[in-house]
C-alpha cells in the first residue's frame, strides 16, 4: 500500500503518495556470501563466546526484563528519559494533514544528517507550494510515521529531478575554540553498523 | 583511543592531518514497566542449532514423523537452554546441515538498482583512504548550500577538528575561507581532489563536502558526506 503525505500550505491542501530513495534502490549494490568447499552457499549464525551454543537465524528472541528479572510485554513499557521521568508520546502523523513551516535556511539542513528520504509524487498540489518549492524554498514538516517521543527534523524540498521529503537526526556539532580538543571518548559511533567483518576468513585460513 | 584522522588541502595549497569526531547522539530513550522500574534489554534462546527445524527434518524426514516426535519426546525444546540469556557471540558460517565451517570462500554478489543479481566476483578490500599515500589535492570546486542540501542526501557527518595550535591556525582559516564563499568545497580523492571518500575499509564510496563557519576565534568545520544525489528511483518495468 502507498503511504501518502497530506500537508498544508497558506491553507491549501496538498497530498503526495512517497517512494523511499535509498543508494541500494539508485545504484544497486554489492553483498558478500561465504560458500563452502562445494560452492553451497552458507547461512551466517552465532557462537557463544563460551562456544556452548549455536545459534542460527531465529532461534533467539528479544525481551525487556525489569530489575527483578520479570519479562515486560512490550505494550506495557512506558518511555522515560535518563532521569526517570517519563516522556510524552506523539502521535503519528500519517492520515492528518499538516502544516509545513518555513521557507528555512540551507544551513538547518546542514545541521543534521538524512536517514530517511523519500521521493514525493504529487497528486494535490497547491501552485503556491509548487511556486515556493520551483524558487528553492526549503521546509520543515511535522511528520511521524509512527508514535514516538523524539521529534523527528523532517524536510522538504525540491530539486530538478523532482520533490523530497528527507527525515534527519541533528549532529550536535558546537563551535571549538583554540583550547577546545577532541575528547579520547569521540569513537566513531556511527560505523559500528557496517557490513560484516570478513577478517574472520582471513583469520581462519591462518 | 583510535582518534580517526583526514589528510586535508586547503585553498592556500597547504596541507594536514586532523582528528574527525563523530556526531553525538542526544540521549536514548529508556523504559521503564508500569511500577516505573526501569528495565533492559535482554537476548535470550529460543532453540539451538540441535533442537531447530532444520535440524528436527533431517532427522525425523517426514512431517508426520516429526508431530509424532513433537508430541512424544519434546525435542525442540532444550530445557537447559531456552530462555537462557545470550551474551557475547562471535559471527560464525554454517553449511546446509548446521555444521560450523573452519573455511569458508567469500564471493561478492552484485546487484542492480531493482534487486537482480548482475554478478559475481572475488572480493577485494577497498582500503580507506581518508589518509592518502601522496598529499591530497584542494579540488578548488565549491556549492553553494542551498544547491547543496537540495541535490544530495547527506547521511553522514563528521566535525574536522584540531589536536595543536599548527592545525587549529589550519583549520580556522578554512573554515573563514568557505564561509566567505558561502559554500561547501568538493572534498575527495584522487589527482583532482574529486574521487569519493572511503572512511574505512570496504565502506561505501561517498561524496565529500567541508562546511566551514567561523565565530570570533572558534569554527565550526563539518565533513559532509553523501551517500547518493536525490533523484526518484527508476521505475521496474
């Protein structure tokens, strides 16, 4: 099913059905297999450290526990922030129009990271929108796919190849002054979800 | 602590190698049960490599063979084992039968924008190359942000910082310089300056800019990195 976009603009409604855009969807991409000695292609499980247990693809199961080792049914968490403190839930979006804020500054953008992006195909669309995006205006769109507690920065924007709604997560970056040096605690974060590490063949085969 | 490094030209023709920090994360959202314990993540087993389905078919052959083993001797079910709680584990290949492999080749499959395998190859490492053999090259091409933001997504970010007053002088004056210009500068490899970037090895090749914003004496210069223009994808036929 198509997911759409309704928003409004100086009171107009406009509403875009969304294709996700990704570099696997633009530019294809590559997977590494490990066949075994006949060419089979192999199926990638884990080992516990302990080398007690083999554990092939669905044969664990993630919980929540609390402090005293209950398992808590999922429907029954409650989102806090470090202090306790729980946070406020927003509601999803999907289904409700609404109103885009702006035109912003490129550097807002910059201000962030893209996670998402989606192309937007327009099936209503306001010629005052159209005209503000055809200029170049960027805006913020209040959009939650689902409910959630954090804000999610979402922009949209156009190009010559078309109409985007870009989800991002802001980088925190602080101006630095001459005395201000990188902490030893700034590891790369990010990467820890790159491909798998093939080194173990290398590792094997010594 | 492995600081992650970039050797950087700049418009004066000079070059250095800086620390890249990674952005920070504002803080995770916990959980808490309806008392307001607050509770964890936790990765249990649900069967074994000798207790799965795969295992069971080989086994027992047929399905009705199977129910009847189910129904008389419980053998999915480890009782040592299920629920137990998972820690570390290392990625391991198993063959068709479950069975770990000591060896295994690894092949490196292509595929198309539409998801079709195109090809097949021998893999072979990509080096990073943050940090070239030969200095790198100032590719002098620069975007404005607004053209900027508007054609490319990008999805990663890095602040160039300073570790000595040499770099912090360096990196000041770049970060003024593109200000300035009120654009980002094409940041890449190769004899131009324009080739992608590969942060780490085997990592996806990504379009590199530097955006730099200075405040009195502190700046602000971020490592944008794209992983791809925006552009509608092209639709299957």
């Amino acid at each position: 099913m198509a997911a759409y976009l309704d928003v409004t603009y100086q009171g107009q409604s406009c509403r875009f059905a969304m294709t996700v855009v990704d570099r696997k969807r633009l530019h294809g991409f590559t997977k590494r297999l490990a066949l075994d000695a006949d060419g089979n292609e192999c199926a990638a499980a884990h080992l516990s450290r302990d080398g007690c247990f083999l554990l092939s693809a669905g044969s664990t199961a993630d919980q929540y526990i609390n402090e005293r080792g209950d398992s808590i049914p999922r429907a029954d968490l409650t989102s806090v922030d470090s202090d306790g403190r729980a946070l406020t839930t927003l509601a999803p979006t999907t289904g409700r129009s609404q109103e885009v804020e702006g035109p912003i500054a490129p550097h807002e953008i910059l201000d962030h990271i893209a996670v998402k992006a989606h192309a937007l195909a327009p099936e209503t669309l306001s010629p005052a929108l159209q005209s503000a995006l055809a200029r170049g205006a960027i805006f913020k769109v209040p959009y939650r796919p689902r409910k959630t507690t954090q804000p999610i920065p979402t922009f949209l924007l156009a190009n010559r190849m078309g109409i985007f709604l870009v989800q991002a997560e802001p980088c925190g970056f602080e101006f630095v002054g001459p005395q201000h040096l990188p902490a030893e605690t700034d590891v790369w974060a990010d990467d820890q979800g790159e491909e798998f590490d093939f080194d173990q063949h290398e590792r094997w085969n010594q | 602590m492995n600081q992650r490094r970039i050797q950087l030209a700049d418009h004066r023709g000079r070059d250095a190698v800086v620390a890249l920090v990674p952005r920070q994360r504002s803080g995770e959202t916990q959980y808490a049960d309806t008392d307001g314990s607050t509770v964890r993540f936790s990765r249990v087993a649900r069967c074994t490599e000798a207790t799965g389905w795969e295992r069971l078919r080989s086994e027992h052959g047929d399905p009705e063979l199977i129910a009847h083993a189910l129904l008389s001797g419980d053998p999915e079910v480890d009782m040592e084992t299920v629920g137990r709680e998972i820690g570390p584990c290392d990625r391991v290949f198993v063959d068709g039968q479950g069975k770990p492999l000591y060896s295994a080749r690894p092949v490196e499959v292509v595929y198309d924008s539409t998801g079709h395998e195109t090809t097949r190859r021998d893999p072979v490492n990509v080096p990073a190359n943050l940090v070239p053999e030969v200095p790198p090259v100032w590719s002098g091409r620069l975007l404005s942000r607004d053209e900027a933001v508007r054609r490319y997504a990008f999805t990663r970010a890095y602040q160039v910082r300073h570790t000595n007053a040499l770099e912090y002088d360096f990196l000041h004056g770049l970060a003024a310089y593109l200000e300035q210009q009120d654009g980002l500068a094409l940041v890449g490899s190769g004899p131009r300056g324009a080739g992608p970037l590969i942060t780490e090895r085997n990592a996806t090749p990504m379009k590199g800019f530097l955006e730099g914003r200075t405040r009195g004496d502190r700046y602000l210069l971020v490592l944008h990195l794209a992983a791809f223009e925006l552009r509608p994808p092209e639709e299957e036929e």
